[in-house]
C-alpha cells in the first residue's frame, strides 16, 4: 500500500498502551479505517463523514460492523472473494480451547485482491462531495496562510 501514489499507511495499534483520547484523534483523522472483525473495528464511530471502512474478514459476522458503519454513516467494504482468503491453522476460543473459533484464527490473504478493494476505497473518499469540500476548505486555509506571510 505504500507504493500506492499520495496515500499515507499508518498501522496503529489501538491497545491499553496507546492513550484512548490519541486513539480517537488518529481514527478522526484517518480517510480509510481497516481491520479484521475485533472490538478495534468501534472505532469506526470515530472517523470523518466521508470515511471509508474495511472488515478485512468478517469471521463469518456479517453485518456486525456492517450495520454500524451504516448507521454511522461511513462507507462498508468487506472481502468478498472467500477463495482468496485463508488461515494457516484452527482458531481455538481463549477460554474453552476445545473449540474452534474463526474470530480467534490468523489469516491470510492475496495481495493483489487486497490492493485492488483498497484502491475502490480510496476512489470512494476520493469522490466523496465531503471529502472534496473538506479539501477545498483546506487548501484555501493554507492559500491565506501564503498570503499573510507575504503580506508580512
């Protein structure tokens, strides 16, 4: 994703050692939000209007994260090709290891289907009237900070 043209990729992980209030800063700031199917993903009540979410999977918890995005109003993407998908081993539950659990399994997954969902997200921010207002209003902002220097 890094070589993706004027894309900035942070990886933060949001923990008990990351301060709650730094945590919701970077999520109000982040244009994309992506993660597998984890507590994590809450923090997508967080991010600007014209957001874009990404459940890399869904552990087969489908419209969880789906309905909150919905209802908060940012844009849902979830992996949509299972072939291209896969764990590397059984996932077994925390507390009663005797049974299998797809939340608690490691996964894997094709990078070319990766990169291409990433680029429908970004298109999608991209094009977001919010988005696209939000930048104009920025650029005007730094456009008058210009110009006061030189007026100085």
């Amino acid at each position: 994703m890094k070589e993706l043209p004027n894309v900035e990729v942070q990886m933060v992980d949001y923990t008990w050692k990351l301060p709650f209030l730094q945590q919701l800063q970077l999520t109000h700031n982040s244009d994309i939000f992506m993660s597998i199917h984890g507590s994590g993903l809450t923090h997508l009540l967080f991010l600007p209007d014209w957001a874009a979410v990404f459940e890399i999977y869904n552990c087969d918890d489908s419209n969880c994260y789906w309905d909150l995005a919905r209802l908060r109003g940012v844009k849902y993407f979830t992996w949509q090709k299972q072939e291209l998908l896969w764990s590397d081993s059984v996932g077994r539950h925390p507390t009663r290891p005797e049974e299998e659990h797809k939340k608690f399994t490691n996964y894997g997954f094709d990078k070319t289907e990766f990169i291409r969902i990433v680029k429908q997200m970004i298109d999608y921010v991209r094009r977001n009237p919010k988005f696209v207002a939000k930048q104009r209003k920025l650029r005007r902002l730094q456009k008058d900070k210009e110009n006061l220097k030189t007026e100085l």
